[in-house]
C-alpha cells in the first residue's frame, strides 16, 4: 500500500506501542520495527519521519543498542525519545553519562517555543522523565530547546537536519502537551497529510489474513465479548465460511448474553461462517457445587471451558488456525516481546488449548488497544451494544457470586445486574464509566417485606473508573441512580432484600470480588 508512514525503531522500551498508537491518533499509518533492521530495508519502506523509542540499556555501554550514523543522514526527519535521544547524541558525537540526579515522574520542562515541535507549547509545561543518564553536552550542530532544573539538555534539535532529541516521553499521557508535539512532528515537520483511518487498517489486516490462511480452515473461541467478537467478525469478513466459531455458554453469562450472541453469530446472523453453541450451563453448576474458594472457582471455569472447546475441536478435526482475540494490554501483561525487558510474567489462566490440533495463531487485534479495538468493531459494521459492551471476566458471574455458585444465584445476580445496567443507561453514564456490575454477596440479613420477616441476600453494586484498569477509583454515582436502582432490585429480585454500595479504589481493592 502506498501510504505515508512513520517507523518506530524500537529500542526495547516500555511505551514502544504507545508511541506507535499517538501516532495513529494523528491519522498516519505506523510500524514498529526492531533497532536491528537493515538500513536499506528502512530507507525501501520510504517513511515520512522515523521515532527512536525509550529502551532499558545505557547508550555508552559496550553492547548497548544502537543505530548507524547514516541513519541520522537519510534526510528522513528523525525524533528521539529518552534512550532514543541519548542514542542519536551518543553517535552523532554528544556526550551522554549517568546522570548526577536521576529523573522519574512529572517534571516541569522550560520549553523553547520557537522550535517546531513546540509550536502552541506552553512555555513550562509538564512532562513525563523516567531516566538514569542524560545528555551531558548535546552533539555538534545541535541547540537546546529544552531544560529543567537537573537535566540541562531535556530537548535538543537540529533544525536543517531535521533531527530532534527528547529526554522525556511526550507518548504517555502525563506529559500534558505530548500529543501536541507528536502532532507538530508528524504534521509539521514530517509533512504528513494524515490520510490513514481505521476502515484503512480494517482493508489491510483483511487483505493480509486472506493471505495468510490461504484456502486453510480457522477456529476461534468466541465468548461474546468485545475482542473475540471484533477478532472473528474480521475473521468471518475475510475468509467467510472457512472459519468456525465456538461458543461455550458456561451458564456464567450476564441475563440474555449468550441468546445476543447467537443472534449476530448464529446462523440468523450476517456473517457467513460456522457457528456452534455448546449449551454447557449445567456441568458448570455441576462441578461448581459446594465450591466456595475464589482460586478453586477460576480454576474449575477456566478448566471445564478448555475441557468443553476441545471436545468440539475434536468434532471439527484439524485445523490450521486458531483465531485468538488477544490486544495490546494482553500482551503487555505477558511480557512485552519485540525488544523490551519482561517486568513479569503473566499466566493466563484458560488460555491456549494446546491439545487442539493447529498450525498457527492468528491474533488480528494484537497491536490495538481498547478503544481502538472498539474502533475497530464500528467499522466492520458490529452492533454497538456488542462493541460497546463492558469488560467481563473469563470466569464470568462465577466470580462476582461470592462463596459458593449455585443456578438460583446466578439468576439473582443477572436480574439484578441487567436492573443495574439498564438504570445507568437510563441516565446517559453508560459511556462514562470505566466499569459498572452487580455481584451477589454471600451475606444474608434480615429485611421487612409486606409486614413480614425477610432474611435474604445482599447484592453488591459496584461502579469504578479507571484509565489503564491498573487503578481505580469508586465512581461517584448520583444518588437518584443508586436509590433507584436499589429500590428496584430490591422489588424485583426474588431473595433479595438488600443493596450496598462498594466505595472501595483499586488498590486496595480489586475491580471485581473475587
Ligand atoms: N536507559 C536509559 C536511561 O536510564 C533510557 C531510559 C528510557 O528510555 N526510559 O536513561
């Protein structure tokens, strides 16, 4: 495809996708590419504007990651961020060194605001540091165009040459004006036109599985929610009826999840590919009975649903793809790949079944994130309700059930959470808050009904926003909402005689019970 590009050189660092996706945001097509690639195949891609990322190493160390020097002379304007910016000193003859005083978080930057990329740049501004060396001289030919107190050289650019130099992240979003200069660089130095959309992205990655999967047959697990929906939606558009889709209803599902499912999925459904639904409710209850662990539940879950899929795959026979709706978060959990450094590791409980018969994994949706997943989704003309739906734990209600599972409870908690629901759509937050849900508390107390004794069970409701979904904060609900909503839950819900409020953050809480 013949489109302005921006490359980003990744030089291990921990934001690498953040950059990519600011500079998606600007409307420019994007690739990350390893620091290792030849300069021939760089200088063949023709890119508008280069990005050297952050990375762990120090630049001055034997061993270090590094670039040639005739990168920085292909006339293709070229910005650095942090370990980019002390890499693009380092071999243009600056001087780089362990920093007298070390930088992480929020510091105020005195801008130059002459500078292109600090066009509309507030004069101090507040940007993100996370570094142990710095620039100690900048290299020749190169002024300064940004300071703080403890960082003499926190920007630095060569203006005819194109070349620019940041110490800090302008990608993350504590640097209040980041995307204001990631945008000046894009547009007003690289000259870019900002023509890529997602309908572009869809086009490509469609183009590129058909590609890949050939006349091959596709599996996928579909459970219904937003990234396996938007994975085999692209799935089903590009290779139609060569892929099938597994729906295992655990009996786990919020009220009517699994019968919306079908509705788009099943064979009434738009798509032209192979739908199953494994109705497997009662051997979930069967195994969950009398199990009242959290860890013991997920495990059950996670374990009964690989049990269920495989026996289907079983049916299917070989295969040569299984489709996994795996996003970037995921992935950053699991260790970042490409050159960063592994923070932890992460074990995804009811992933991958490995005793199913396939060649490759095909995960269209790796390099996005949520909202751009979402993006996605609207695109390839999925419901809304679909692509707008919330985040749902694998294990499903089984853990907003506390203590023991049984199908009556399951049943409580989905009226009462559907009540929940449709009370804030009611109120227009349904976009507004990060995460909303009913949970069943395993407390009983005593109410007064009709003039009678009640002794019955409580239901939690919880709301939180949150960007990242590593914190959070209990959302402030207005009073009318929760009154409401209380009252009819506890009106309409059998067993049901009373509702709290969760007004815990995470930490120390966690965004769901159990
Ligand atoms: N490792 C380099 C330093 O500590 C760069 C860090 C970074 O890119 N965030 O200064």
């Amino acid at each position: 495809m013949n489109q302005e590009k921006i490359l980003v050189i990744d030089f291990g660092g921990q934001y690498n996708q953040l950059v990519a996706r600011r500079v998606r945001e600007c409307n420019v097509y994007c690739e990350i590419y390893s620091y290792k690639t030849d300069l021939e195949q760089i200088k063949a891609m023709k890119p508008k504007g280069i990005i050297l990322t952050g990375g762990p190493d120090s630049c001055y160390e034997e061993g270090a990651a590094s670039c040639s020097r005739e990168l920085f002379e292909l006339g293709i304007p070229i910005l650095g961020l942090c370990y980019g910016a002390q890499v693009m000193m380092h071999v243009l003859g600056g001087h780089v060194c362990k920093a007298p005083v070390r930088e992480y978080g929020k510091i105020e930057v005195a801008v130059d605001r002459s500078s292109k990329l600090f066009a509309d740049v507030s004069e101090k501004t507040i940007c993100w540091m996370s570094h142990n060396d710095y620039i100690e001289k900048e290299a020749p030919g190169f002024t300064i165009i940004a300071h703080t107190p403890n960082c003499p050289v926190a920007a630095a650019e060569s203006a005819e040459r194109q070349l620019y130099a940041f110490q800090f992240h302008p990608e993350v979003l504590h640097t209040q004006e980041g995307k204001k200069m990631l945008h000046n660089f894009v547009y007003g130095v690289c000259g870019c036109m900002g023509t890529w959309k997602m309908d572009a992205f869809v086009e490509m990655s469609i183009q590129a599985i058909r590609e890949k999967v050939g006349d091959g047959k596709v599996l996928c697990a579909l459970s219904g929610g937003v990234d396996s929906s938007v994975a085999a939606v692209m799935l089903a558009k590009a290779v139609g009826d060569q892929l099938t889709c597994v729906f295992v209803d655990h009996g786990l599902l919020r009220k009517n999840e699994g019968n919306e499912v079908e509705e788009v999925f099943g064979p009434n459904g738009p798509y032209k590919l192979h739908f199953i639904r494994v109705n497997a409710q009662q051997r979930f209850y069967d195994r969950l009975k009398g199990v009242e662990d959290p860890e013991r539940k997920r495990k059950i879950i996670g374990e009964e649903f690989i049990r269920v899929f495989e026996e289907e795959a079983k049916k299917i026979g070989a295969v040569d793809f299984l489709v996994q709706g795996t996003i970037y978060p995921d992935v950053v959990e699991s260790g970042l790949g490409g050159e960063s450094a592994v923070i932890k590791s992460h074990h995804n409980v009811g992933g991958l079944p490995d005793y199913v018969d396939f060649k490759e994994i095909i995960e269209p949706l790796r390099d996005l994130f949520k909202d751009e997943v979402r993006k996605v989704g609207l695109e390839l003309g999925i419901p809304e309700k679909l692509v707008y739906r919330q985040p749902f734990p694998g294990p499903g209600l089984g853990i907003r059930i506390i203590g023991e599972v049984t199908p009556e409870k399951v049943t409580m908690v989905q009226e009462a959470d559907a009540i929940y629901r449709e009370e804030i759509a009611k109120a227009g937050l349904d976009r507004e808050i990060g995460q909303y849900f009913a949970a069943l508390t395993n407390m009983r107390s005593v109410g007064v009904m009709g003039d009678g004794r009640t002794y019955d069970y409580a239901i939690a409701l919880r709301a939180v926003n949150t960007i990242d979904f590593m914190t959070a904060e209990a959302a402030e609900l207005p009073w009318e909402v929760l009154s409401k909503t209380a009252n009819r839950i506890v009106n309409e819900v059998k067993n049901v005689n009373r509702v709290l409020y969760d007004c815990t953050g995470k930490p120390p809480g966690t965004i769901e019970f159990e």
